[in-house]
C-alpha cells in the first residue's frame, strides 16, 4: 500500500497542477474512440465493427462519463476518479486483448481501440494525479418539499429493478446468438459465441464494480442506503415485484432459470448459514450435511422408484418434516459440542459434514442399512404437483409468455428465500439477534451480562439447520436426484465462502455472494480446463481487496475501517492488528 | 496376534505422514491462528518438487546423491510456494476479519492443484515416481509381521523429523521466541520479537517438513498426483486438532492416533460398519468423542487464549 | 483498496490467464466463412478436477470424430462444431450443463456424461427437450430400465433420449466372473471403491461368482482418493483368497495391485474397463504383470478401425491420453453425426431435428472402434461381446474373446 501512495505522490508532485487537464483530454479522446470502430473485422460480439457503442464500449463510455469530475469540486472526487479510471482500463485493457485474440493478432485492431486506449491511460495518470481529497463524501438528502418522499419511493424501487437489470444482464441471453443465426466461425477451445456471451460478462462486471466504487466514493451508495432504510418495505416489495417478473425476461431460456433457480437454493442455504456463522459467529465447516438430511427426507418420500420407501408425502408436509428432521441433527450434534471455541467446533462439523456424506453412501443395503440406494443416490424424484392438477415439470403458458418448466422451480425458490430472509431478519433484529451479537463479539462478556450462551449458541445452530434442511427439500426436486457427491467438503466450504465474500451477518451480502459464487464458475465456462483455476484466484483476490465482503455489516464495517475499532470472535487476535 | 501387530504397523505408517503434515498446520495455527488449508498443496508441490529435480538430474546418478538432491528439490519447492504464499496471500489479510485468510486458504488451495494440473506436464493423472527405495523389500518385525522398505524410510524421516522441530521450538532462540508469540503476541513484541519473521519462519519450517512428507509418499507409493494433498491436508488438520491445536507433540500424537483409528476400523469395526468405506467415518467419530471429553484436544492446546 | 494495487494485482493476473488460455487452444479459422451452417454435438464431462483425465478423453474422442467428419464432410452442407460442457463429477452441475445445451438450439447431440450419478440428474433434462444423449461411460443399470430385470420386473426405459454404447454392469460383471471360473480360480476376494460404477460391477460379479461355485469372501471397501491401502491388504491377505475382483477406476487399482504384490499377496487382480487404460500399465509397472481387466468389443488389435483410430487419435497430440473412454466416446459421436446426416436430408431443424436425430440414432447400426455400434429398444448397446486382457509385458493382451451367454 506504501508503495502506490508513494508511486501516487511522485505522480502529483509532476503532473498535479495539470492533472484535471490531462484527465480531460484523456476522457475527451477515450469518448470519441467509443464511437469509432475497436475491431478491423467482422463477427466480434458487442457491435464493435461498428460506430455506435455496445458491449465493452458502452462500458467504457459510461465509466468515462464520471470525467466530468475534474471539472467538479465535490468531495470524493479524486478517489472516485481513481475508481472509474482504473476499471476504464481494465475493461479496455481486456477487450482489445480479447479482439486481438478472436482476431489472431493486434494487427485487427480498429483505429477507435488505438484511440480509446490513449485516451484511457490518460484518463488513468489524470485521476492518478489529482490531488488527494480534502473530505469524505457525506451521506446526503434530498431537500424537503412535496416531491421528497415520491422521489425517495422511485428511488427505492429503482435499486430493485437496477438490480434485476443487472442481473438479467448480467446472465446474458445466450439464446440471442443463437436465433441471431450461428455464429462459430472461430474453431479451437474458445469459440467466437462463448467470447459473446461470457467475456462479455467479465467486462460487465468489472464495469458494475466500477461504476458502483464511484458511486460509493462520492457518498451516493450511502444516501441511497439511507433512503433505503427509510422506505425498507417499498424496497422489499419491489425487490420482490423484480424477483417475480425475472422469468419473463428471459425469452424462454431454461438455462438461465435453472441458473437463477440454483442460485436460489445455494442463497437460502448461505442466508441459513449466516445465522450461524454471521450472526452467532460459529465457524461450520458441515452445513452442507443438513441441507443433505433434507435433500434426502425429500428424496425419500419422494414416490421415487429407486427410493426403498414407496410413500408420496404431501411437498408442504416434506418441506416441514424434512426441516424439523435436520433441527433435529443440529441438536444432536450441538448439544455436546457446542462448548467448543471456534476452530474445534470449525473440525466437528466438518467431522460431522464427512460423516452425514459417508454413511449416506453406505445405507445401500451391502455396507450398511439400505435406505439411501448408496453411491447410485436417489434418482427419478418425480417433478412436484399441486393439487389443482399443476404440473411443476411442464412448461405454462402465462401471460402470453411460453415459460419453461424451470420457471415454476424457480418461483419456489422465491418463495423458500423469502421466508428465510424472514426469519433471519426477524430474529437479526430481536433480543435473541442481538444475544448471538454479543456472543459472537464476547462471550465472556455477553455470559457476564446474563445471557446463557450455550442455549442460545444452540439455538443459532439448530434455526441454522432447520433452514438448511428446508432448502434441501427444495433442491432435490429441482436437481432430481439426491447423490452423496453432492456433499462433500468443497460444498460447504463454499456456502461459507458465500456467506464470508458477501459479508457476515447481512441478507444482502448473503444473497450477492451467493450469487457471484454460483454464477463465477458458471460464467467462467469459457475459459475450460483453466475454470478452476481463474476461481481460485478470485476468490484470493475478493478477499484480499474486501476482506470485510462485499456488504459488510455497518458495525462490521466500522470495526474494520477505523483504527482502535474493539475486537470480536471472529478477528484477528489484537496483537496482529496493522501489522501488515 | 500377527493380524493385529501388521494393522499396528500399517497405522503406524499411515500415521506419520498425517503426523508431518500435521504439524505444518499446528505451527502456523499456534502463532497466527491461521486455518492453512493450503497446507496440503505445499506437501503435494514437495513431491511434484523432488520429481521434477529427478527429471533434471542425469540418468544413472546413484540413489546416494539422488535422494538428498531430490528432498532437497522438493524442499525448495515448498518452501519458496509457502513464503509466497504468506507474504501476498495471507500477509494482508493479518487485520481482517479472521475469516477472511479462510476463505483466501481456499483459493489458493483450489488455484495450486489447478496450477499443477493445467501446467506440470502429463500431470492430469499421475505422475510415476522413481521407486529408489524398492517397495518390495520387506523388513520382518517378528513373526509374520513385516514393514516395507519405504514405509520404514517413512516412519524413520517422520520421527526425526518430529524430534528435530520439537527439539529446535524448545531450544533455539527463535523456537523460544514462537512460543513465547504463541503464548501473548503482544508482549512478545514488546520484548522486541520480530512477529512477521517468526510468522515466515513457521511457514518454512512447516513447509520443509510437509515437502519431506510429500517425497516419502512419492517413494512409498511410486507415483505423484496433484490431489494427493486435499484429502491428506483434511486429514492432517484432524490430526492437529485431536492432539491439541498448537502444540507440537500433540500434532505427532494425533497423526498416529488418526492412522491407528483408520486402521483398526477398517480391520475391527463391528460389521457392517467395518471396511475402508467406513473407516474415515470412524476417524470423525473418535476426533468428536475425544473433543467432547477433551475440548483442546489429547494434550491441550497451546495458543494465545483470545477475547 | 487503492487502484494502484488493484491494477497490480488484478490486471496482469486476468490477462495473464487470458494469455495463457489462449496458448492452450487451436486458433484455425472456419475457412467456409459462414457458408455453410453449423450443428453443435455437446459433451458433459467432468474437465476439471480429479476425473478430468478421464473426461478429457471423451472429449478428445468426441472432438476427433468431429475433425474427421467435417474433412469427409459427412453431414452435407452443415459444418459440425464441439461444445463440452464440465460438469465437475457433480450431479447438480450435471443438470445445469444439460439445460444449458438445450438452450443452445444449434445443439442436436450430446456424448456423456461419465457418471452414472450425474446420468441421472442430465437425462431427465436432455429427454425432456428429446435431444439425444449417448453416454461412452455410463454402466448402472437402471438408467436403461434394466434393474427390474434382477428382480424379476420387467424393462421399462426411463429416459426417451438416453443411450450408451458400453456395457452394463450386469454384463461386464458376471462375463468377469465366468472367465474368472473358467481358470480354476476357488478363493475370490472382491474389493470396490464405493462408487456407483465400482460398486455395481462388483456386486454383479459376486452374484455370479458364487453361482459359479467359488467362495466369495466378505466384500471389503477403499475410498476413491485413497493411496494408502495396507490395511485392507493385511486384512484379505489373512483369508489368504487366491483371486481378487476391483470394481473401480485405474488410479487406485493400479496402488492396489502395486501394494498388494509387495505385500506378498500375489494373487492376480482383475477390473472391467475402468482398469484398461494405459495408466493402469504405467502406475502398476512390474506389479501389473498378470492381472486382467474386461472391456466391450473385440480387441483392438483384431481390429483395423481400432488401429486407425489410436493413430488418428495419437495424431491431433492432444494433451491428454485417450484413456478407458475415448474410443467409446468416438464412438458415440459417430452415431450421432451419422443420425445428423440422415436426419438433416429433409431439411428439418430446431425441435423437428432433434427428434427426427433421437429417431435415427435408435435405428443406427455401423461398425466403431469399439465394436459394432447400435441399440435396443431402451437404449442400450446390441453388443454382447467382450474381451478379457491380461497384462503381458507391460501390455494389455488379449486372453479370451467371446459373446455374453
């Protein structure tokens, strides 16, 4: 970090009274190459033969529009630049590379990438040189007047449908290429229609990225928070409203909602899990066992033929039985080991996550009691019915819209994640929230105050699984099958992921790891063998530049960013603070 | 009798190497509470280490030279992955939130085995390792229960091993100086205890024996592949937390103890319950049977007690 | 959090993984130039991970046979393209990967998946849409209906698009079992890896070994990953059996066979096609020596397509060897494409192709690399005869040849 300060100061020093000018010939010359063409031959994806912008160049543009900055005096400026700047470059960066790839050389370069990348690096050095801010950006209002509250509620409702946008393109429509005509006139590992929809999508989110640093830089996030918060049930219901809507906006791909209905099920699962880790601060390496108990109670009372147990439960009576079964096992392996501090409970769990997935694919009769059908798993789960005669396996016909059979999955899911997300933030916001805070932060203290801990402790442990346990129920129906290598280790290591990239302890933050942690490697295809690999990388890099997550809670927050901030369960022990 | 002094044996072996693994894990934990997941990859880069300085050396060098040039090889290794790990992986997370280096653990340890699969040459499946030490060669402990010759190596390398840490902890200035971090970071540097240094130098130690765990795999088993290190990291941490996480003698103890449980399971579990499917069912049985009556493992834990 | 940092950091590692993918992959350009249109045949893989040696064989086969068709043109005016989907060994992964070449409507085939578990999450979406699946790998029994034979039930095919072109494991399993009878052997030992695949061989192996006569002994289990076996060793080598069955995959039948040799156990081991793969040869070295291993179809070496195929293969210097499935997934393409060819006559496309190539490939009938190629009425192959190989200086050799029953 010394090292960019130092690089930063140098900058200053020379091009400080000058930096708002090169800044702006930079912006000046990056915006005209944006309508000039980046490709010198046809077929690259993003229109980018052409003179108006699309894809990375719409991108780009939009993150060159924050130069109108070095014109202004509002505080925050030097460091949003910083922010848009550097993700322009990135983005540029990428995008002429990958040009220069599908085109098999730099020499299939339009004249706008030459200019464009000029203009950027400019743009770069200007933000580069600015002098630093003299404020943070404050958290501001709207004036009082009439129009305030309306104009709040619009806002409120445009952050939802702002993030559904988001999301749906960010999913992209890989059938648009498709019906578009086939375009795969590239061979080799990487074809010319994975680069269309999935680097595509690196740029796209590098550009969310930046757009939103800016924002946050400039204190917009923040107000726009306030605003939030003010008109929580507004924003509730239009995230909901977006959520509902999201089918239809997908033209009939299935692909896209068996992904958005995937990534349901793994954010239920992780905003279980943050009652437990993010809440009460118990570190579960298992989880993934509970979701397990509840994939297979659904499985086998699932009328399938391969279940040894010929029973068609009710779905709503699986949903509730599955749960209470897996609260069940979190009691049974809470009660005795719940005393443990921290990373010996971290091992139990996993102990315990090893021991669900071992004898669940050994119960087959020859190593053991038959009722899990062993490493064959249960398959076949029929698809759900209700008892209007509505099929879950077939495709409706709504609004006009032909909705695929994944549609109705994932309104499940919907409704599964709104009832999570309810139970957390009920008990987030009640006494026993605030118990598990204390725990997690002291528990000393917190038993000193009059808390009894283990029960609470308990508590945390077994609401955490119940909720595991019904999302499980849910998911073997989407997948159709409950197999023991659907939960192993690396599953729960990842929910925990999920919950510890987002950031501990809110919705939100469970909700968007979870779905930058499903969608990643999904998105990633394009790169093949190297998938895993770019994955792992990531997730080092996310941590190493948010190690709080993306949406860390406000006390979490403040902990973090100010110096002296107290210490809690889960932080660094006080001697290691600012070493680094 | 025999059945049973041969399955004492085979835990045995089993268990050093769980053992030298393990106290990778228990000396990083004991100073900076790091859960190292990586620590598995580090063992499976010795191996891949020592390979590719056999690969390098000529044909014909006698297995005098050879073998302490290729620990040497695989020692270096993992050694220079683990320093580098901790100064850009780990390092800048030491004010984070103590879950956050968990998490990074994770990618790397994910990154590593990738790394090694996409870029070691042929190493999709595994790699042969040159069998110097011939598996073949069977040491008779009394009656019909004998030890190979590499598994000896093994259980030899992994005492003196062990013997050699312990001894340097207790003894050295910088051994004394981890303990006295592990035991109240604070003061220590207040007594003027360079931390970071310290920190480094667990990496390498744990780093240097995991390598020489990874070449003994290699010699026992003939052969090196990139996850050979997931499932023996998972392990190996169990290993540490059963014996008490941070103490030294505790992570030999639990290894063997881990190797014995496998072991004894596979041979002696009531049926059905009994046989390898079973046996690392047993291993977490025994590990939470132990916490629950010892909540800091066999020997207790030695680390900073945090607020 | 400074940009300065995260240019440092981020910037060069992205693009130098850009850079590095880039080097991995054959950059020729289609030289029709949009001319001609393009059908995709998919691939459901595991191409990362632990099985990606495997699964980078299928799709290696799979890709070959679309190099090759493309140069003959076999399917006239379309060029063939690959698109392999990873599906990480996982069931989950499975039935995303499968929606997601549904959604493509260029695709009109798959090959895969290697799993019989992930099988079962990926032909329930596949049938669905009726887009035909042909698995090279897939050996459990019920994914064609065929596990109601055992109990006296009668077939039923539960998935409408779902082939595959290697044997079952009611088969492959007690073909093993009678070759093993027929050399005397008393005293069988039965080992698996607890996987679908390990586990279903084994079983039909032991139902049919004790009907043949010989002591079968408690089946004993290893976990998948494993490479310490001592202990299971210590515990057959006290019953002291004088055969041993492994259900299960090379890399751990190869320790094994290492392992128990050197314990002193030197009984012969035998696998089905899991185990014949080139690197069972070359991590079993000397130990391998003597052991056998079933596989579907005549030996390669009577074969002159076989022969063509490994030099075709060895040819496109892929990266990874053509393992225990390559050949059958070459195999399965080549069904495929030549149900395309039929099917695409009439001009059809979108859903209309996909059936009418569903259709065809159930009335294919050629002969592959692998054997002769074509299906029953549920979907799986005619083709009953196999191959015992016994290791016979570092090479599998044939031992015996013949139709099942």
């Amino acid at each position: 970090m010394n090292q960019a300060a130092f690089v930063r100061t140098r900058l200053q020093a020379r091009f400080g009274p000058a930096a708002a000018l090169i800044g702006l010939v930079g912006v000046l010359l990056l915006v005209v190459g944006c309508f000039l063409p980046w490709a010198g031959f046809a077929g690259f994806p993003g229109k980018m033969l052409n003179t108006a912008p699309g894809g990375s160049r719409l991108y780009v543009l939009l993150l060159a529009l924050f130069g109108v900055l070095f014109r202004l005096d509002w505080p925050g400026r030097a460091r949003a630049l910083r922010g848009a700047s550097t993700f322009a470059l990135v983005i540029t960066m990428l995008t002429v590379l990958f040009i220069a790839y599908a085109g098999g050389g730099l020499v299939n370069l339009g004249t706008g990438a030459y200019v464009a990348l000029a203009g950027v690096v400019l743009y770069y050095l200007g933000a580069q040189s600015l002098p630093e801010d003299d404020v943070v950006a404050p958290v501001r209002e709207l004036p009082d007047g009439r129009w305030r509250v309306l104009i709040e509620t619009l806002l409120v409702v445009g952050v939802a449908v702002g993030a559904l946008i988001i999301f749906v393109i960010g999913l992209g429509l890989p059938t648009a290429s498709v019906a578009d005509g086939p375009d795969h006139r590239l061979g080799g590992a990487i074809s010319l229609n994975d680069l269309t929809n999935e680097s595509q999508f690196l740029c796209f989110l590098l550009f969310v990225c930046g757009a939103m640093l800016a924002l946050s830089r400039l204190g917009l996030v923040a107000s726009v928070g306030a605003m939030t918060k003010k008109h929580s049930r507004v924003l509730v219901a239009a995230a909901l409203m977006s959520a509902v809507v999201f089918p239809f906006t997908q033209g009939g791909n299935g692909y896209s909602l068996r992904i958005a209905a995937s990534i349901g099920v793994f954010a239920a699962a992780a905003v279980g899990l943050n009652i437990v880790v993010g809440l009460a601060g118990l570190l579960d390496l298992g989880y993934i066992a509970f979701f397990g108990v509840g994939a297979y109670f659904a499985a086998i009372f699932s009328g399938s033929v391969t279940s040894v147990i010929d029973m068609h439960l009710p779905f709503g009576l699986v949903i509730l039985l599955g749960a209470a079964i897996s609260g069940v096992f979190g009691l049974l392996l809470g009660a005795p080991t719940l005393r443990l501090r921290g990373d010996y409970l971290a091992i139990v769990t996993l102990g315990f996550g090893e021991i669900f997935r071992i004898t669940v694919n050994n119960l087959d009769g020859s190593a053991g009691p038959s009722l899990t059908n062993g490493p064959n798993g249960i398959s076949n789960i029929p698809d759900l019915t209700l008892p209007g005669g509505f099929n879950f396996g077939e495709n409706h016909l709504l609004f006009g819209v032909d909705l695929p059979f994944q549609a109705n999955y994932y309104w499940l899911e919907i409704i599964l994640i709104a009832v999570v997300m309810t139970a957390f933030l009920r008990l987030a916001e009640s006494r026993i929230g605030r118990a598990w805070v204390a725990i997690r932060e002291d528990e000393v203290a917190a038993a000193a105050t009059g808390i009894n801990t283990t029960r609470l402790k308990l508590l945390a442990f077994v609401l955490g699984a119940t909720l595991a346990g019904a999302a499980g129920t849910v998911n073997a129906h989407v997948v159709k099958v409950a197999a023991p290598d659907s939960f192993t280790f690396m599953e729960s290591a990842l929910l925990l992921a999920a919950v510890i990239l987002g950031g501990m302890g809110t919705v939100p933050g469970a909700l968007l790891g979870a779905t930058v942690l499903y969608l990643l490697p999904e998105k990633l295809r394009f790169l093949q063998d190297l998938r895993l690999l770019v994955f792992g990388i990531v997730l080092v890099l996310i941590m190493r530049l948010r190690p709080e997550g993306l949406v860390p809670s406000k006390r979490r927050a403040r902990e973090f960013h100010e110096p002296g901030g107290g210490a809690d369960a889960l932080s660094a022990p006080p001697g290691h603070r600012g070493t680094a | 009798m025999d059945l049973f002094l041969q399955q004492l044996v085979n835990g045995t072996v089993l268990g050093a190497t769980y053992g030298l693994v393990a106290l990778g894990y228990t000396m990083v934990y004991g100073i900076v509470q790091l859960i190292n997941f990586a620590h598995g990859e580090i063992f499976m880069l010795g191996g891949f280490g020592a390979l590719t300085t056999f690969l390098a050396l000529p044909t014909g060098t006698p297995t005098a030279v050879l073998l302490p040039m290729m620990l040497l090889g695989g020692v270096i290794v993992s050694v220079t992955v683990a320093v580098l790990m901790e100064r850009f992986a780990y390092r800048p997370l030491r004010g984070a939130p103590r879950l956050a280096p968990l998490i990074t653990a994770l990618g790397v340890s994910i990154a590593l085995q990738e790394l090694v699969r996409n870029f070691y040459p042929e190493a999709k499946s595994a790699r042969n390792f040159p069998q110097l030490v011939d598996p073949n060669r069977q040491f008779s402990l009394g009656g019909d229960v004998t030890i190979n010759a590499p598994s000896l190596l093994t259980v030899v390398v992994a005492v003196v091993g062990m013997v050699t840490l312990s001894t340097y902890v207790r003894r050295s200035r910088t051994g004394r100086a981890m303990q006295a971090t592990a035991q109240d970071p604070d003061t220590a540097r207040l007594m003027g205890i360079n931390t970071d240094r310290l920190i480094v130098t667990a990496f390498v130690l744990g780093a240097a024996l995991a390598a020489v765990a990874g070449v003994a795999q290699g010699l026992r088993f003939g052969q090196v592949d990139f996850r050979m290190g997931f499932l023996t990291g998972i392990k190996a941490f169990t290993a540490a937390v059963l014996g008490g996480i941070g103490n030294i003698s505790g992570a030999v103890l639990g290894g063997f103890t881990l190797g014995l449980v496998e072991v004894m399971a596979t041979q002696y579990a009531p049926e059905p319950f009994a046989g390898g499917a079973w046996k690392d069912a047993w291993a977490f049985v025994v590990l939470i049977i132990v916490l629950v009556f010892r909540p800091t493992g066999l020997l207790g834990e030695r680390v900073a007690a945090r607020a | 959090m400074h940009p300065p940092r995260l240019v440092r950091v981020a910037a060069p590692l992205l693009i130098g993984a850009l850079v590095l993918s880039a080097c991995g992959s054959s950059k020729e350009k289609g030289a029709d130039g949009g001319e001609s249109k393009t059908l995709t045949i998919g691939v459901i893989a595991p191409l990362t991970g632990d099985l990606s040696a495997i699964g980078l064989g299928i799709k290696n086969g799979v890709d070959l046979a679309i190099k090759q068709a493309n140069e003959k043109k076999t399917v006239a005016g379309y060029t063939l393209k690959l698109n392999a989907q990873d599906d990480t060994a996982k069931a989950d992964v499975g039935a995303t990967v499968a929606a997601k070449l549904v959604a493509d409507s260029s695709v009109v085939g798959v090959v895969g998946p290697l799993n019989s578990s992930v099988a079962k999450s990926v032909a329930p979406v596949l049938s669905q849409a009726n887009l035909v699946e042909i698995s090279p790998a897939n050996s459990n029994v019920d994914l064609t209906g065929r596990g109601a034979l055992s109990t006296g039930g009668t077939q039923a095919r539960p998935y409408k698009s779902y082939f595959r072109v290697v044997a079952t494991d009611d088969i492959q399993g007690p073909f093993a079992a009678q070759f093993a009878a027929s050399l005397g052997k008393k005293k069988i030992a039965i080992v698996h890896d607890k996987k679908a695949y390990g586990q279903g061989l084994a079983e039909a192996f032991a139902k049919e070994a004790a009907k043949g006569g010989a002591t079968v002994l408690k089946t004993e289990t290893i976990n998948p990953g494993d490479k310490d076996f001592s202990a299971t060793i210590t515990k057959l080598k006290a019953q002291s059996p004088d055969f041993l069955f492994y259900g299960g995959e090379y890399p751990e039948a190869s320790l094994f066979t290492k392992q128990m040799k050197a314990a002193g156990l030197k009984i012969p081991l035998m696998g089905g096609d899991g185990v014949q793969a080139d690197d069972f040869l070359k991590i079993g070295g000397a130990a391998a020596e003597g052991d056998y291993a079933t596989a579907l179809g005549a030996p390669t070496e009577s074969l002159d397509s076989a022969k063509t195929f490994l030099t075709d293969y060895a040819g496109q210097k892929y990266a990874e060897p053509v393992g225990p499935y390559g050949g059958y997934a070459f195999d399965a393409a080549n069904a495929i494409i030549q149900a395309i060819a039929k099917a695409v006559k009439d001009g059809k496309s979108g859903q209309a192709l996909r059936d009418e190539v569903t259709k065809e490939v159930g009335s294919i009938s050629f002969d592959g690399v692998t054997g002769p190629i074509s299906f029953d009425a549920f979907g799986d192959t005619n083709s009953k005869v196999l191959t015992v190989y016994t290791v016979k200086g570092g090479k599998f050799v044939a031992a015996k040849t013949d139709t099942f029953k």
